[in-house]
C-alpha cells in the first residue's frame, strides 16, 4: 500500500493569523505524538489569508482521518475559518 500525503487548504479570517499559528503548532504537534506523522503549515504567497496544511507519508488513512477530526475539533480550529469557508482534503500517492 503507498503511503498517502495530504494538502489541506482553507481560508483564514483576517486578524486571526497568529492564533491559528499556535493552535497549528499545538495541533501538529498533537498528531505527531499520536501518529508519528509530522505536519507543517504554509500560507499561500499571493494570498496571506489561504493557509494549507500539509501531511506525508500516511500509511493508515482511516486512523489518521481520525486522528485529525478529533485534534481539530480539540484545539479549535474551525474558529479561525472566513466565515462560508471550509477545509478542503485533497489525498495524493506516488505514480507507479
């Protein structure tokens, strides 16, 4: 089975920056200690309130989509949304 990488996008709320960073860190942080997937988080260059999530190397998705809902939701994070937004998942493998 090849290992999944996941990119997480989403719009943030303007002035909530800083405290999506900490809630980010915590969380990552959270899912490493659990998972042992190791996360990191960028915003997007022309669009400093586009945030992405970014986690590789996957091996049980089942358990890390669960992991991830129960961190989210611990720490938080759908707070910090624009209002209308949403986390968007997209799931990539290697090509053969």
């Amino acid at each position: 089975m090849s290992p999944s990488h996941y990119f997480i996008y989403y719009p943030v709320r303007i002035g909530m920056e800083a405290d999506l960073a900490r809630g980010l860190y915590n969380l990552q942080a959270e899912i490493q200690a659990s998972t042992g997937i190791a996360g990191r988080f960028l915003r997007k260059a022309d669009d400093p309130w586009t945030w992405m999530e970014i986690y590789e190397n996957v091996l049980d998705a089942p358990a890390f989509d669960a992991a991830l809902e129960q961190a989210i939701e611990r720490h938080g994070l759908m707070r910090f949304l624009e209002d209308g937004g949403r986390r968007h998942t997209e799931r990539f493998v290697a090509c053969a």
